[in-house]
C-alpha cells in the first residue's frame, strides 16, 4: 500500500512540473567551433629545475647528489647519536644493548669524518686541477 502511495504521489508531482514548464519555451543549444594555434612540446618538462628538452650532464647529476648528502648528513648524524645515547644510557641492565649504542654513536661518527674528509679532499682536488664549478 505504501509503494503506491509514493507512485501516486510522484506521478502527480510529475504532472504538476509537467504543466508549469509547457508555458517554458525551449531552445535547441548551439555549438560554437573555433580554431586555434597552440605549441606543444614534445620533450617532457625540465629535471633538476632546467627547461623542457633540456637535461643536465653526469657530472651536475653526482654533484648534485653528493650535495644532497652533505645536506642530511648532519640530521643523520644527530639522529644517530640519539639513537645509540639511547641505547647506551637507557637500557643499561643489558650489557649486548650497551654495545650496540656504543656501536650507533661510534659508526656515525666515523661516517661523517669520513664524509667530511672525501668532500675536502675532492674540493682540493677541483681547486688544484681547475674542476668545474658548482
């Protein structure tokens, strides 16, 4: 009985939208084609912030990516300490714990000494034998 209720009511709803647009004069659309010019590019867009068909060379590409190390080795290395003071002062009832924050702080610092010294001794290198500049 409820369904048709509800059809009853929506055929006279219907009906009732039905007669209050047969005064509405409709309009078939129009369709507007036009022409136009445009450049498209072929080459994908610019790496490493050049423009589109350009691309850097190998040697940009490696500085760019030992610059890149320079810049998150000093946020490794804190971390790292962190890490290992944890370990090393935390969780002392475990002597094996002990060693392996010991072993966190140790390894880090080695890395960035080495790090540092591989970046010095390849600046001297660029300085001395007249290397790209970066």
């Amino acid at each position: 009985m409820k369904k048709l209720i509800f059809l009853i009511g929506f055929v006279l709803i219907f009906l009732s939208f039905g007669f209050t647009l047969g005064n509405i004069e409709i309009k078939p659309g129009e369709v507007f084609v036009t022409w136009s010019e445009a450049t498209i590019s072929v080459c994908p867009p610019g790496i490493f912030g050049k423009e589109a068909c350009e691309f850097i060379g190998l040697l940009e590409f490696i500085q760019r990516i030992w610059n890149f190390y320079l810049y998150i080795a000093p946020f490794v290395l804190t971390f790292l300490i962190i890490l290992g003071g944890f370990y090393f002062l935390l969780i002392t009832f475990k002597p094996e714990m002990r060693n392996i924050g010991w072993g966190y702080i140790k390894n880090a610092v080695i890395g960035y000494v080495l790090l540092l010294i591989i970046s010095g001794v390849f600046t001297m290198i660029r300085f001395i034998f007249g290397g790209p500049e970066f």
